[in-house]
C-alpha cells in the first residue's frame, strides 16, 4: 500500500514535444534549446545558436514563450546572415 501511495505523489511526466520544438531548460538558467529527442529518462536540446547538445531532465524543461521564440528565430536570422551554416 506504501508502495502504490508514493507512486501516485509522483507528478506525471510532461508529454514528449515535436522534434524541432523550443524547449527552455530551467535547471540551466533558462537555456531555450530544440527538442531533438528521447535519450533513456533524459531530453536531447540542441542550442538555438549552435553547439553541442545536452540531455536535460524533463521535470526542468517548459515550453518557449512567445519572447523567447523571436529571441532565438533572430538568432537564426542572424547566424544565416552571416553566412553561418545551421
């Protein structure tokens, strides 16, 4: 019975977004990344502006807000200005 009690406290995990999704990752200062993937109990982020991937926990991510999503599409804009390739 202890057993099936602590499994309920457990909050439900956030539902698994689209790959291509902005995700902000909390426990990283509020890093907006893209959702790349499921690795094990673990979310791969891609940087918006570039860089190596990281895996974050899913209790820490939320979706982009509307600021954050033209932050990092004029981010993008301005890599591919200058001739960066994505």
């Amino acid at each position: 019975m202890s057993v099936e009690r602590e499994l309920s406290d457990c909050p439900a995990p956030p539902p698994v977004p689209a790959p291509g999704t902005l995700v902000v990752d909390t426990r990283r200062g509020d890093l907006v990344g893209e959702f790349r993937g499921v690795a094990g109990p673990y979310w791969s982020l891609r940087p918006v502006r570039g860089g190596a991937e990281w895996e974050a926990d899913p209790a820490h991510v939320r979706p982009a807000d509307a600021r954050e999503h033209l932050h990092a599409a004029t981010a993008i804009a301005n890599r591919r200005s200058a001739g960066e390739r994505l």
